[in-house]
C-alpha cells in the first residue's frame, strides 16, 4: 500500500521520461522517517517515494515530476540522470535494511518496471551514477539472497519473465483470477530465489516448476468454480 505524501516544493517541472529506477539509503544515525520527510519536502533535495523500517511506502511526488534526487550523476552518456529517473529513498541507519524494506522494494520495484517498461539493468543504485561522491545504498540490501549487485538486478527479469508467462499461458484477465498478483509480488524474494541462479539467470526447470502451481491453482479453481 502506498501512502500519498505528495509535495512538489523540490520539482523542476513535468516531462519526467521514466528510464531508470534509482535507489537511494538515506543512512540517517536515528533512521527516522519525519526526519526524512522534512528533508526531502524542505531542504534541497527530494525523491519520488519513501520506503519505511516498517515497509510503509510514501509517495511525494508523481512519477512523471523531475526531482532533484541524482544530481551531478553519469550514466549511458548522460550527466543528469533526474530527467530520466524514478528515485526511491529507502530509510535507515547504515549498514543494514530491514526485511519489510526489501519485500516493500520488491513490490514498489516490480510495479513500477511493468508500469513503464524499465529493464532491470536500468534499476540501478546511487553509488553507480556518482561513484566519487556516493556509497549508498550499500551492499547489505541484496547480500543476504544473492552473491551481487548484478545477480540482485538480473532478479527482477526472471520475476517479469515469469509472470509474463503466466499471462501468455492464460491471457492476463484469466491469470488474475488464477494467481493473486499482490501477494505473489510480497514473496517475490522466495519465488525469485526458487527460479533464479546465483549467477542471476534463470532456472528453467524451477521455473516450469513454479508455472505447474499455476495450472494446479487454475484447475481446483475450474474444478469448485470458484470464479466468475
């Protein structure tokens, strides 16, 4: 669930083109979020949602509005990156993330990527588009489930790949009667752990494996009646 929070005091304006996904660590020492807030709404920066200890997610802003979250940054030739770019705060002391976080940014993320068509190598970290000045978000947000920052990214395909499937094999009206999105993206990190190798690629036979529980489920489903 996201909560509106919405403030436009650090926009520069529409025409946000909605390329990458930028994750940021706020490393505050009391990891409070109205300390947060009050920042990102009065000081000189600001960003389009804030993640919580708890997963509570905070929009301040809509998508298309163009912040001031990665500024000076470099990336694929470009030297400002608040253009093209979608920017998450993720609230905390450092090191360490909380596990409500990484589910809640594994919703917020996949969201957003069908949303507007962002490929997981676009989801990229603060630290890689301004390298000499930044360190955050720091490795702690993926260590615990993958060997790298690359095989954390690559995660997020299998997980579109893996529910474009779903639609394909059902058509997307019949899939969402089958599987319930919501509460497959909030396991995401056990799903994603099942179809994915530690490389990033994804495992064909856990895959195929996770798409029998769908016919399973549409079966029983088919079997009761129990959709409309």
């Amino acid at each position: 669930m996201i909560i509106q929070h919405l403030q436009t005091k650090n926009t520069s304006g529409l025409g946000n083109t909605k390329e990458y996904i930028v994750l940021h660590h706020t490393g505050t020492g009391e990891g409070s979020l109205q300390g947060v807030l009050r920042t990102l709404q009065h000081g000189t920066v600001s960003a389009h949602y804030v993640i919580d200890t708890d997963g509570s997610v905070y929009a301040l802003n809509t998508d298309d509005d163009i912040l001031r979250h990665a500024w000076p940054s470099n990336r694929d030739g470009r030297t400002n990156l608040n253009q093209y770019s979608i920017g998450i705060e993720i609230v905390g002391p450092l090191p360490g993330f909380t596990d409500a976080q990484r589910k809640a940014l594994r919703v917020l993320v996949v969201d957003l990527m069908g949303k507007y068509s962002i490929p997981s190598t676009h989801l990229i970290r603060h630290k890689d588009i301004a390298p000499r000045r930044k360190t955050d978000p720091d490795d702690s947000l993926w260590a615990d489930f993958f060997p790298s920052y690359q095989a954390y990214q690559e995660s997020y395909a299998a997980v579109q790949i893996t529910m474009g499937v779903y639609e394909k094999l059902y058509t997307k009206e019949f899939a969402e009667q089958i599987v319930d999105w919501n509460t497959v993206i909030q396991d995401i990190d056990r799903v994603v752990q099942r179809v994915t190798n530690p490389d990033g690629s994804i495992n064909i036979n856990e895959l195929v494996y996770f798409i029998g529980i769908g016919l399973e489920r549409a079966a029983i489903k088919i079997k009761d009646k129990s959709f409309v």
